[in-house]
C-alpha cells in the first residue's frame, strides 16, 4: 500500500496510562520491518514513562521516535536516549502545550509534532488555533537555522492542508482522511493524490 503514496508511517502508540486508549508496541514495529516495511516509521509514543521505551522502539526498527515533554521527568536525557540509539529524536506538544519546551533543545530535536487534536483517539477534528502555533513554530525552527521538520497529526484532511502548509507545516500525518474510505489500495492512492494535489497549491 505505502508505494501508492505516503512517505513515511507514523506508528501511534498508546498506553491507557499518559493518554485513555491502548494501541501497539515494539513488536508491532519489528513485525512490520520483519515484513519488509522499508519506509521510515514515525513513532509516536503517547506513553509514561518514556525512556525504556526509546530502546525497545529503537531495536525494533523505528526510524523517529517522538514523546510528550509531559510524559517524561527529563526531556533533554529523553531526547539525547533517541540520537544515541541512532534514531531521529523530537517533541510532540499537545494543543495546550507551550512551545516553550523547545527553548532550550532545539539543537536535540530533528522533528517538531504539533497536535492538532487532543492525544488518544482518532476521527477528532483539527482545531483552529494550531494554525497560529504552527506560524509561530516556524518561525522558532527558521530563527534557530537548524534542520528541523514541522509535522502536524490529527484532523488532517485534502480539505484543509493548504491551510495547514501556508502556516508552515511541512510533514503531515493522515489517519481518518485515508481510513475513513474503503480500504483498498485504489481508494488509498486517490486520497493522497488529493492531498498532494491541494498541497501544490500552498504558497510557502
Ligand atoms: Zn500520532
């Protein structure tokens, strides 16, 4: 499925303890590499706490791993776990969460996750505010001159990406757009190209 489009798979894993719902672990990870998945996998864990989990993600073939500042006592050590396990490292900031966590590591950060819905379930809609936010990230990532990406999970649709690339978003995870069609590989390539459709249009 994935070579009809989506770069990258972003792998939410859930714990009923940081966010209400349960979702997949490291073996979920290693099964899909063990099945040839060779794309990137975008872990992003919503769990507490965080570190044992960087190793277990990391042997498990993650390529990012990203966490909630929240769910960690020591977020730099967090971050530095990641790079030192070889994989890229960022910080996931729920709608409520200040960019403020960044201040002090943007240089230990190679992903920027802006939620733009509250973590733990899917099919929720984007919230307006994260447009602002996510202008205002940008500005954070241009000023610090380090090579960081902007991505933005939740509510993401071909309706509003446009939106979202004009406020400086350059990464965008898709659950519901894609899901919510039939699942079959036609259905999965039309909702893509739609996406990168509206996205040509974005004036960045
Ligand atoms: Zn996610």
């Amino acid at each position: 499925m994935l070579d009809a489009g989506a770069d990258v798979v972003h792998f939410d894993v859930m714990d009923n303890h940081y966010v209400p719902n349960l979702t997949i672990g490291p073996m979920v990870c290693d099964a899909l590499r063990k099945h040839g998945v060779k794309n990137d996998i975008d872990v992003h864990l919503m769990v507490q706490p965080v570190d044992q989990m960087i190793g277990d993600f990391a042997k498990a073939g993650a390529s990012y791993i990203t966490f909630h500042p929240e769910a960690t006592k020591h977020v730099d050590r967090s971050l530095s776990l990641i790079r030192n396990e070889g994989c890229k490292s960022g910080l996931v900031l729920t709608p409520s969460t200040s960019l403020d966590y960044l201040r002090y590591v943007m240089d230990k950060v190679d992903i920027i996750l802006l939620m733009s819905v509250n973590p733990g379930f899917g099919g929720q809609s984007f919230i307006p505010s994260t447009l602002t936010k996510l202008k205002e990230a940008r500005k954070l990532i241009d000023a610090s001159g380090f090579d960081i990406r902007l991505q933005v999970d939740g509510g993401v649709s071909p309706a509003n990406i446009q939106s979202i690339a004009e406020a400086g978003a350059d990464m965008f995870v898709a659950g519901s757009a894609i899901l919510k069609n039939p699942r079959t590989k036609d259905a999965y390539a039309e909702t893509i190209k739609g996406m990168r459709g509206e996205l040509a249009k974005a004036k960045v």
